[in-house]
C-alpha cells in the first residue's frame, strides 16, 4: 500500500562540520550508522513501514555517495508510484543560490513536490535515530484539524535547555514556543504529559523537527523568500496565527548532530538491551542488500560488540565496539570503546603482496594494536604496533591524518596510520 495523501521530505541538512571529517567526502545523510547502514536508511524506513513510499531527500553537499545508495537500496516496482529521488540544491532562474535554510530548501525545491498529488507533506530530518508510526501523527493532524503538526519528546529540565520548547493547551495544541532556555527560564513552561513521562521528570516538551504541514499552507508560507528556516522562524510565527499541534512521541529518539552524539548513539547500540532495538521484526531497518560471506573470527574474546558481515577478525579482544562491513583486524590486537566503520572492497593476494613490498598497511588494523575510544572510518590502513588511545586527557586537534574531538579521536576515511604510531 502506498499511503498517497502524504509526501515526505528528508531533509539532508547543510555541510555538516559538526559531523567532520565524516562528512568531509560525504554528505550528513550518507554517514555510516550500525557498520552497515546509512543515517538516510533510518527516515526512510520510518517512512516505508508507515507506508509512505514516496519521499524526496533534500542535499547538497557531496550528494554522490547518498544517490549511488539510495539508487541501489530503494528499488521500487515500475508499476508502482513509489520512489526515493534526491534533489540536490540547483540553480534555476528564480533561484541562483545554494540552500539557505531548511525551509528555503523546501521552497527551492517545491517545483518538483507540486507534480504530485499530496495532502500532507510530511518533513523530516536525515541525521536523527528513531523508529516511529507517522499514520499516528497524520491520524492526529488530521482528526485535530491542525494547520501544522509538529512531534514533540517529553524531555527532563537538564536536556530542555540545548532544545525549542513548545508550551501546550488543554487540547494539545501550541500556545508559545522558546529556544534553549536557560534553567532558571524553564519555571511555567511545563507541558501535559503522561503519566510515565512525569514519573522520569520529563514534563517539557522539545522540538523533534518532524513536521506535518497541509499542502496549501505550506506553499503559502513559502511563497515568502525572507522566511528560510522552519525552527527558527516558520513556526514561532505561525504558533499565533495557526492551529499548530504538538504530537507527543515517547520513544527513543537522538539527534546525530555532532561527533559525540553520533560515537555515542554507535557504541550504545552493542548493548546487551540498546535504546534503539535493531532487532525488532516489525521495525527492521532498510538498507542496502550485500552479496558478503560470513564474518570469519578466530581466537577472539567479544564482549558487548556487534560485528557486520565479511569481516576477517584474529583480534585478542574486542569489547563495547561496533565493527563494520569487510573489517579486518590482526592478531593480539584490542579493539575497545570503539567504531570502526569498515571497508568497500577486500584486497586481493596481488594487492597485499605489494603492499608489503613497500611496507604499507593493508586496509583494516593491523597486529598488537590498541585502540579506544575512537572512530574509524572507512578504507583506513592501520599498521602493526599501533596505540590510539582516545580520552578527556587529549586536546581538540585537527591532523592530516585524525581528528580529535571531545577525547574522541576519528582516524580520516583512507587515512594510512605507520607501525608503532601512537596517539594517546
């Protein structure tokens, strides 16, 4: 079934510092997720379980990488009206600027989303983690008579100070709205919610950026250039002017913004019962499908680690770590606190031969290493003896080679790192 009253927009965001070097060869949406999804993989499968099959994803920053994977994941029936395009940011005679804000990407795109028949157009991020029913939400939209939804995360007062939070009425509609207030700000800003939610002392609610708006009332709000974000000035100015409802979600939900919260939303999905449940039968996430032989692992003590297939693991140990597609790792070696993201390809015996030759690391880790608390991206080459050791003791710095972020140290995709270096 295709739900054909609703069209989703993914929005892919901008250049994604926050997230580099990741999204130094990649655009935000494309960034591996799991060892073996993609961050566009998460939106797009709330979208498809919620059968809503037709969505557009918004980029344009390195947006290759992003169409080459949807192009071979989101593989849809001729006969069918359901597609995943990406619009990359244009020029056109009306517009000759790249995206502004997220709402001026919707409104240079808009062109493209009116030659569909749509009631609702359903808005979403491309760098969040959640598993969530929109039929809930657009049920909600609809029987409210709402103007404009947006969902909303009960949230404890630490937390509500780093999001916009929208103050309710008794039916669940937004009376005013604030962004990050302070502590001693929040006193009067407290929202209806369950009872569960009240129980945890998350009486404030916070912003998701999930917004349902009717077809009409957003092309009329687009039609003004000047308004070219949705958080910052769409929706603070329609909350006296519209009826705009607050959907309250309770699930598990993260916003993958920076290089702290993406390791962290990575390690946690090893645990023995993660927030974000990748194994649950009805919300299995999307992704492209791999020809790859089993994980091969030899002598190795896991703990708490998740392992993608056609890995070639002889590691001493590898705990509370997240190893990607087509990893290799050497003998004696320790993997702990850590996400190694994988490979795209393996090396044939021609390769390896001469890379030794010329005393070059194969792609992967390599012999009696250590590493903790860091990232590694993709294709990297790690020699033998290597000690990365990330922590709060290290400075931010930015090398050819790495980079360290709030004690999180992330080895550069195709980054060659020689025997016996060491980072701690």
């Amino acid at each position: 079934m295709i739900n054909k009253k609703v069209l989703a927009i993914i929005l892919g965001g901008g250049q994604g510092t926050r997230l580099s070097p990741l999204t130094e060869s990649r655009s935000k949406p494309a960034v591996s997720i799991a060892g073996k999804y993609r961050l566009v993989d998460i939106p797009i499968t709330n979208c498809i379980h919620s059968d809503i099959k037709r969505m557009f994803v918004l980029t344009q920053f390195n947006s290759a990488s992003l169409n080459s994977h949807i192009k071979n994941t989101y593989i849809f029936s001729s006969f069918s009206d359901a597609f995943v395009d990406v619009l990359a940011a244009e020029q056109t005679p009306d517009n000759k600027t790249w995206f502004q804000g997220t709402a001026d990407a919707v409104r240079q795109s808009m062109h493209h989303f009116l030659n569909h028949d749509f009631d609702y157009a359903l808005i979403l991020s491309g760098d969040q983690l959640y598993q969530m029913d929109f039929n809930k939400m657009i049920d909600a939209h609809i029987e409210k008579e709402a103007d404009i939804s947006i969902a909303t995360l009960p949230v404890n007062p630490k937390d509500a100070t780093q999001f916009g939070i929208l103050k309710t009425n008794e039916d669940s509609f937004i009376s005013s709205f604030t962004e990050k207030p302070s502590l001693d700000k929040l006193p009067g800003w407290e929202s209806e919610v369950s009872e569960e939610m009240r129980n945890e002392n998350r009486h404030y609610l916070a912003s998701m950026g999930i917004y349902i708006f009717n077809r009409q009332l957003l092309v009329d709000i687009l039609s003004d250039p000047s308004r070219i974000d949705f958080g910052k000035e769409i929706i603070p100015e329609s909350i006296d002017n519209k009826k705009v409802l607050a959907y309250q979600y309770e699930g598990y939900w993260t916003d993958i913004g920076n290089i702290s919260s993406f390791f962290e939303a990575n390690i946690e999905l090893a645990n023995d019962i993660p927030k974000f449940d990748l194994f649950d039968n009805s919300k299995r996430i999307l992704t492209r499908p791999r020809i790859l032989p089993p994980t091969k692992i030899s002598g190795t003590c896991l703990d708490k680690s998740m392992i993608a297939e056609g890995c070639l693991i002889q590691a001493k140990e590898i705990k509370e770590s997240v190893i990607g597609i087509r990893s290799r790792i050497g003998k004696d070696t320790s993997i702990k606190n850590t996400y190694m993201i994988g490979s795209n390809r393996y090396q044939d015996i021609d390769e390896l031969n001469i890379d030794a030759s010329e005393s070059r690391p194969f792609i992967g880790v390599g012999e009696r290493c250590e590493i903790s608390n860091t990232i590694i991206d993709k294709n990297c080459r790690i020699g033998n003896d290597v000690i990365i050791a990330g922590g709060e003791h290290l400075e931010d710095r930015n090398e050819e080679e790495y980079v360290i972020k709030d004690g999180i140290i992330v080895i550069k995709k195709g980054a060659i790192i020689p025997n016996g270096f060491k980072i701690e």
